[in-house]
C-alpha cells in the first residue's frame, strides 16, 4: 500500500514568532495580515516592534524563509499607517549568506475610516511564490516538506513591486484590486533539510517562464459561513481576474503539445479562477457540503507556466498520488512524454469537483473526546466526524490561439497528435465527464487533525492512499 502522508507537528514549519522589541510593546501582528478589526486606542497610537516571523511554509527551495526587521504603526487623524522593512533569509545551506538565500519585503500599509474597511498597501518585495497555492495551504505544505520530503507546490521567484486596495462592503463581501510590475524567474532544488528521509531526493522543481511581467488583478470573496475554519452553514465564493503582459525572456520546458512551436515573446493574456463553497447543516450531528473550482485562460495568449494549472494530490484528488501521471492521457498535468523534469503543471483550463457527507461522532463518559485541548494560544476541541468523500476533476489544453490581442479570431488548429487527441479542446468545450479523474474515500476527523483513505475510481490499478489533514479538506 502507498503511503501520501500529510502530518501536522511543528509551527516552525508553517507559522512563526514575533519578538518584541521591548516588554510593554503590544504589537506582535505577523507583517503579512492587517487585522479587519480596529486597534483598540490605548495601542492604536504609536508602537514599534521588531518583528521576526515566517515569510511562508517550508519548501526545498528555500527551505524556512525568516523575515526579520522593525514594524511601525501610527496614526493620522482617521487613518491608521502600519510600515514594515523586513529582511528575508532562506535557511537553505544551513543559512549561507549569498544572493539566493537573501530577499525583501517592504510593505507601507494604510487603512482608512473609522471601521478600517478600505486599505492600500504599497510593497517592495523579492520573494518565492507558489505556482498553485488554491489546492493546499502553505502550512500543510511547508509541514509535509519539513517533516517527510515531500513538497507538493512549485516555486519561482517574483521580484518588483505593487499596489494593492481592499474595499470590506459588508461582513459577508470583499472587493480587492492590485497592480503589479514584477520579474519572474526560476528557483532550483537547494540544500534543505529535513525530519526525516534525507536520502531521499527531492523532486525537481520545474523550469519556470522569466521575464519582466506587468499584472492587474480584480478579486471578489464572499463569505457567510459561520466558522471560517470548521464551518457547517453558509457560501464561501472566490473569483479572481488576472490580466497579465509582458515579455518572455527564457521558456520553461514543457510538453510538445502544452505550448506552441513558436510561443511569443509579447505576452498578454486573461485568466479566471473561481472557488465556490457550500455547506449546509442537515441535523445536528450530520453535514453535506459540496466545492466547485473552475480556472484557467479566458483569452489572449497562452498562459505562461506560472499560472497554469493542475489536477492530482490530496489537495484535488486524494485517491492519485501528487504529479503521478494517467495510465492513459496525462489529465492531470497535461503533459506528454517525455515530461519536463520535475512534471509541472501545465493544463490551460481545470475543473474540480468535490462533495463530503459528514456524522459527527458521540464521545462516552470520560473519554477525551469532547474536551477541549490548548495548543499554546490556540484551543481544539477534540469533536470526531466521520467524513465520506467523492472528487471528480481534470485538466485539459485548448486549441491554439493566434498571436497577440484579446479579440482576434480563431484559428484553424492542425488535428492534435495522437497522444494529446484527449488533451485538447476547443476554447468553448468541455471534456467528457467519463474522462475525468475521480475517487472515493473515507476517514475521522478529530478536530485536531483528520485521517483518510482513498480510492481511485478512474485508474483502477491504483492503490489506496493514506494520509492526513492538519485542516478539512474544504
């Protein structure tokens, strides 16, 4: 039996600390937040700390990135300013000073009216981003990294600058806009070590598209659920516009019929993502809740490898192992042999969908189930559910396009080569649901963390996957 094991044990892979910069400063807020909440007054005023905090989850590129450096926070009339200068050091090679293992993270963060619902927040930065970060947060990840080898997210580098303003119309609904002007540029496998499993290799991390890349962004989030991390009623709906151009100085590699034979160097393109979330309470000791993910090119040019798309894992399809590729055509990539090294994702479009049904479990009279376990700050009640789940999801490619613009007409494509025939499709297709990839599965919920089994259901020769959840799955 294959093991996919996801455990959850020590902040340091995921979160981090702040330090004050002496004993009566309050202001310990991570840099990377802005509270939704006012500052009450007796510290909204004038405060000063030396923060030292992650600047994300563990990963074999960088593995632990600390950001260090002072944070002030003041006040002008209404308008509360927050600015922070933080220096960044990567742990790899044991904490070498040298150009890979230093960055930045500049931010002069101002909210505004007395409730603190409109912001703008300028940076400067030189840091690594996920390629994908929608299928597992950056704690479980860096916690799977740190602990087992096992990254299950791509990096690259992005250097520049931005401007970012938040508009909260309501509890329930959020507006965010941002502008971006930033170099991206590949990361390669670095010296990292781990808990365990030393002498296993890492996978490579993919080549990635580098260039200097302009990028506008337009994001709706709306939320009534009534518990952002157990929730059991409500919607959570995310929809993100992308608007990106630029010009490609070096291609990451890819599959033959994942890219154009003459890709340009001009680059503009259009790219939707859209996470739809529902839970409904059926009694109280039962829940259904149901996800829907769609993404991917809206129009343009082809997406560039940062923002392409993939479909395997726990955090999709549990039931598949992490970039294993498809007995027949690769769905779950999109890739064609021979892959790239390290099996990037490279789909255009993807579609996900997922349900669980959940039956909250009764604890006995003196048991420690039910109680409830404090965790420095944080409190977990130990509540077990049985969760039953289905997932059915793939990605695909789309029929070239011609050069640059948003409106040009289409192109007649060539017929696709054999082994990308159930790859590729129209810009206004969607694939056969019998060429999805789908699973079953079933596991207990602690509160704590969960453990699950699953199965696929499309590639029968696959065995069950084993693993753990330090969250739910959605």
């Amino acid at each position: 039996m294959r093991h996919s094991i996801f455990v959850l044990l020590a902040a340091v892979a995921a979160g981090g600390l702040s330090a004050p910069a002496g004993a009566q400063t309050p202001d310990t807020v991570a840099v990377d937040s802005i509270p939704d909440a006012p500052v009450p007054e007796h510290i909204a005023r004038n405060t000063a700390s030396i923060s030292v905090t992650s600047g994300g989850g563990y990963t074999r590129v960088e593995g632990m990135p600390v950001l260090i450096g002072p944070v002030v926070q003041t006040r002008l009339g209404t308008t509360r300013l927050r600015i922070s200068a933080l220096g960044l050091l990567r742990s790899a090679g044991t904490f070498r000073l040298d150009s890979d293992n230093i960055g930045h993270d500049l931010r002069l963060a101002a909210l505004f009216d007395p409730a603190e619902r409109t912001s703008i927040v300028a940076r400067a930065y030189g840091v690594v981003d996920a390629v994908e970060d929608w299928q597992i947060p950056r704690d479980e990840a860096g916690l799977a990294a740190f602990f087992f080898r096992s990254d299950f997210r791509d990096h690259y580098g992005r250097h520049g600058a931005s401007l970012t303003g938040t508009y909260a119309a309501s509890r329930r609904s959020t507006l965010i806009a941002s502008f971006a002007r930033e170099r991206w540029h590949s990361r390669e496998v670095r010296d990292v070590l781990t808990v365990f499993r030393n002498g296993k290799a890492w996978r490579p991390n993919p080549s990635m598209d580098e260039g200097l890349f302009r990028i506008a962004t337009a994001g709706l989030t709306y939320d009534t659920r009534n518990d952002p991390r157990r929730p059991t009623t409500g919607w959570l709906v995310r929809a993100e516009y992308e608007f990106g151009s630029g010009r490609t100085e070096t291609f990451g590699a890819t599959s033959n019929a994942a890219r154009s034979s003459a890709p340009e160097a001009e680059t503009t393109y259009g790219r939707l993502f859209v996470d739809v979330r529902r839970h409904f309470r059926l009694s109280p000791t039962k829940q259904l809740s149901g996800r829907v993910v769609l993404g991917g090119w809206i129009h343009g040019d082809e997406l560039p490898l940062q923002r392409r798309l993939s479909m395997s894992g726990v955090g999709a399809i549990p039931g598949i192992d992490f970039r294993e590729p498809s007995l027949g055509p690769d769905v779950g990539q999109c890739s064609t042999a021979p892959a790239p090294a390290g099996d990037p994702a490279q789909c255009e479009r993807a579609l996900l969908a997922q349900v669980e049904y959940r039956i909250g479990l009764r604890s006995r009279p003196g048991s420690i189930l039910g109680r409830t376990v404090r965790i420095r700050s944080r409190a977990f009640t130990l509540n077990p559910s049985l969760v039953v789940f289905a997932d059915a999801g793939r990605g695909w490619l789309l029929e070239p396009r011609p050069g640059n613009g948003v409106f040009d007409a289409p192109l007649v494509p060539p017929p696709p080569a054999p082994p990308a025939r159930d790859l590729i499709y129209s810009a206004s297709a969607i694939p056969p649901p019998g060429t999805f990839r789908t699973d079953i599965g079933i596991g207990v919920d602690l509160g704590l963390f969960g453990i699950y089994a699953a199965k696929s259901l499309s590639e029968s020769g696959e065995p069950v996957n084993i693993f753990l959840r330090a969250r739910r799955r959605f």
